[in-house]
C-alpha cells in the first residue's frame, strides 16, 4: 500500500472574478442606477426653473408657468428671452406679441432697444414705473389701487368689456381704459401698440384663477400667433441708467424687512409690559432737614471746631450775597468783599472781617454767635439795598 501528499487544489479560471461580483453585486447596481438617472437628465435636459417673479419657468406662487403653459396648449407660439441679448435673437416683428416682465429692471437704454427691436409688435408692459412709462410716451405716475372683491372692465374694447378682474393689490394708469376706478385711472390702458397692465397678480399661478383673470391674460397675451415673453435683467442696463432701488435689492430683503419689525414689535411688547401699581415700602427711618442741621451744630459744638463752623457761616454768607448781586457762583472771595462793601456803603475791611476767606477764627463760642449775628444783619443790608 503507497502513500503520497495530496495534489494542491486549483481555482478554476474566473471563479474568483465571479465571486467579487457577487460580493458587490448591490453597489454595482446601486451605482449604475445613479449613472443612469444623471444620463436621462443630461440628455432630456430637464424643464428649466427659476424663481424670478412671473418668470413662464417658476412654479411658485408668484410665478407664471401655469399662464405659459395654457398659453402653448392654446396654440400661441411661446418663446422666452431673458436678457436683451435673448430677445434681439428672437423674431420680434409684427404679428407678435412682446410682454415685458421684471420691468423694474429696465432702463432707458433697454428701453429703447426693445422699441427698436419690436416695431410693429404689440408690448405688453407689466406694471411699469413713471421711467419707463416716460420712455414709451405714456404717463406712468400710477397709484395703488384696492379692487376689493373684484373690478368689472366697464370699457369700450369688447375684447376685455365682459370680464372681471380681481386681485389682491394692483396700480392705476392715468388716462382712460379698462378696469378703472374713481380716481380717473384705469389698471389697463392701451396707446396704439403699447399696452401699460397695472395688475401682474393676475398672471401669477396663485391668482391666475380667480375671477376672470385667467380669460384676461388669454385675451391679452393670445391675440397673436407668436408671444414673446421678455423678462428683463438688471445686467442688461448701462451706467447712466436709472433703476429703482427695489430691483438692485436681494429677494429676501422685504420679508426680512418684515421680520425684523416684527421681532422688535415683539421686543417692544416684551420690554414695555405692565408691571403693575407701584407698591409703598416703608422707610426705616425719616430725618427732617432742620434735624440734620441742628445735629451737625451740635457735633461742631462739641468738637470745639469754631473754625469749621465760621467758615460754613461765612461760605453760606458769600453765596447769598454773590447770588443777589448777580455775580454768579465762582465769584472771587476778595472782589465779592469789594462789591459787598460798595454795595452797603461800609468799609472794605469791616466786610472782609466778615466774610473774607482769611478772616480771624472765633476764639469763643461767644464770639462765634456775634460772628452768626453780624453775618445775618449783613444779609439784611445786602438786600435791603
């Protein structure tokens, strides 16, 4: 019987690649799923989004992409510029329809060049300033206008004399035209191929369906095959133009206006509340002037300290006198002593006895009351006289 060391096993050719796949078979499949879905994007390239107010792209609320969208499947040709660089590569002649939003962000110069580029086209401006009113030739000094719960055309273009227009806040035109109040304005007035429409909210997704706002913006914006929506861009303006200072600030700059004045209106209601009726704390003690006075004398008196009492006496003494003869306060000892003298008609040196700063100190507490005395009749003199 023989015996012998078993052979070493081989790996079959590709058994080892086979196992690893199946180790990572998941993250394989997770990973070809992420390519794929970037590759459908890529490839489909997407449906543009922007939050730009009545932008035909945004979805919000205050955008207009549900107006853009019954606008195409109602056969009107639409087509987007942003930028007067987009719109002069468009077809802008007549035939067409040229609406202008964002006009917040259109100066003379992108004025003009939309004028030029659109002769014979209808435009469409979305509540314009009194700038850019001014360059088209109409009168663009608008007023807030409240509708209420709606505002009926009550005009003569049977285009628009059937309708209802409701929303939230709008802006009357001078001159004649629809929707207008009693101001003499009207929120849509039309000068030859230039249209002034003082109410974007009723472009808006959020508004687009009340009353007959969606049947407005159809008649106002489908009269045309073809619709150019030209949604101006700051970036477009020169250096001497002139833009309001709403459109050079961040979107977020009004609500965070809003919430800084209602934080401080919070602070405020915080800060100020009530704190009640005020509450009587008894004192433990209560000293009458004349007490306090009277006790200082009596510590002066026991002291012995005649000189600190005559120089209070003749301090006080000085005071009064500089006070009545208006010489004010930080009068000079020796010149008020000259015009207390002059006043009195006495001796200059009888006066600075008494109430010169280097006057004799009372020897006695006798002579300290004759000194009392002295001063207060000099008192008397200074004002009688």
């Amino acid at each position: 019987m023989s015996t012998g060391t078993a052979a070493p096993a081989r790996a079959v050719p590709g058994t080892e690649g086979g196992g690893r796949l199946r180790r990572h078979r998941f993250t394989l499949l997770i990973v070809l799923g992420l390519v794929a879905a970037v590759l459908v994007v890529v490839w489909s390239g997407g449906e543009q989004s922007t939050s730009t107010p009545l932008d035909p792209a945004n979805p919000a609320p205050e955008g207009s992409r549900a107006l853009a969208r019954v606008l195409d499947d109602e056969g009107v040709d639409v087509t987007v510029a942003r930028g007067a660089a987009e719109l002069e590569r468009t077809d802008a002649g007549p035939g067409t329809t040229v609406l202008v939003t964002s006009t917040d962000a259109l100066g003379a110069s992108t004025v003009e060049r939309l004028l030029d580029h659109a002769a014979g086209a209808r435009i469409v401006l979305v509540e314009p300033g009194p700038t850019v009113a001014d360059e088209v030739g109409m009168d663009g000094d608008a007023v807030p206008d409240l509708l209420g719960d709606g505002r009926d055309a009550d005009c003569e273009d049977p285009l628009f004399a059937d309708l209802t227009l409701e929303v939230d806040t709008a802006l009357s035109y001078p001159g004649t035209g629809c929707f207008g109040g009693d101001d003499g304005g009207a929120v849509l007035v039309e000068r030859g191929d230039v249209s002034l429409f003082g109410a974007g909210e009723a472009l808006t997704n959020d508004q687009v369906l009340r009353a007959d706002n969606a049947a407005l913006a159809l008649r106002l914006l489908g009269q045309d095959r073809r619709l150019v929506w030209y949604v101006a861009q700051v970036d477009d303006l020169v250096a001497d133009d002139g833009v309001s200072l709403e459109s050079l600030a961040p979107d977020w700059i009004r609500p965070g206006i809003w919430l800084l004045a209602l934080t401080l209106a919070g602070v405020a209601l915080w800060r100020g509340r009530r704190l009640g009726a005020l509450a009587t704390e008894p004192l433990p003690v209560v000293v009458k002037a004349i007490e306090t006075t009277l006790s200082r004398g009596r510590l002066y008196r026991r002291a012995g300290d005649r000189e600190h009492a005559a120089q209070a006496l003749r301090r006080a003494a000085r005071d009064r006198a500089a006070e009545r003869l208006h010489l004010g306060t930080v009068t000079d000892p020796h010149a008020l002593v000259r015009h207390v003298a002059q006043h009195v008609g006495r001796p200059e040196a009888e006066i600075d006895g008494l109430l010169g700063p280097h006057a004799p100190t009372p020897a006695t507490d006798a002579a300290l009351i004759a000194l009392a005395t002295q001063l207060a009749e000099l008192d008397r003199e200074v004002r009688r006289t």
